[in-house]
C-alpha cells in the first residue's frame, strides 16, 4: 500500500468525512441508530443511490456501523462505532456553528429556515 502523505491534520478528517453528505448523515447518527428509510426523510434531498454508497464509505473506514437483522423482511441499522463517536465533539460544534450561522443570516435579512430533524421525523 502506497504510503500516504498529509500536510495538515485536517485533511485526513475531511477524506473520512468530507463531501455533501457525509458529516450530514454522521450528524443524524451521533443520537441515535437509525435505518435508511428513516435517514431518507431525515435528508430527503439525498438520493437512495448517494445515501448507500456514503453508508458503505462510512461503513469501509470504521466511522459506522451496520448491523443487519436476520428476519423477513430484512431489517438494516446504523450506528456510529467507538471511532464514529470519536467524532461526536466536532459535529455538535459544527451543528452549533451552522445553527448560530443561520440566525446571523436571518438577522441580516435573509429568507432562511432551519428544519429540525426531529421535525422531520415526526412528520
């Protein structure tokens, strides 16, 4: 395996967790274990192709969980693993940071909303 080089700490945090969806699925799980369908409404502008295959990225470097029942019809969960909770401190800052950002907006006079996922769940 060819050796790997980083310039800066935060680099391998965002090739484990970086893109569009990755930290957003992470941060759904940082409360609780959840299924697809319920990750689905959760971030209904993923697709079921993009939500699997940022799954099976999580899943390939140890950030979460997959544990499929053995039962018809099948039933599938995921959960953060001991590594993927290692990263809890920084999503609730970053879910902080993005909350605080969107009220400033809101103050300058931006049309802004924030959905919660609870919200989301519940509906």
């Amino acid at each position: 395996m060819a050796e790997k080089t980083y310039n800066i700490g935060v680099e391998a945090t965002m090739e484990v967790i970086g893109g569009k969806w990755k930290a957003i699925i992470l941060c759904h799980l940082r409360h609780d274990t959840m299924r697809s369908s319920e990750l689905r409404r959760a971030i209904p502008q993923i697709t079921q192709k993009m939500l699997t295959q940022q799954l099976r990225e999580l899943e390939a470097d140890g950030i979460v969980h997959r544990h499929v029942f053995n039962q018809i019809p099948p039933r599938v969960e995921y959960s953060l693993t001991d590594r993927g909770e290692s990263l809890n401190k920084v999503l609730n800052l970053l879910c902080t940071w993005g909350e605080n950002n969107i009220e400033e907006r809101r103050e300058c006079g931006e049309d802004i909303k924030l959905i919660h996922s609870d919200d989301v769940l519940a509906g």
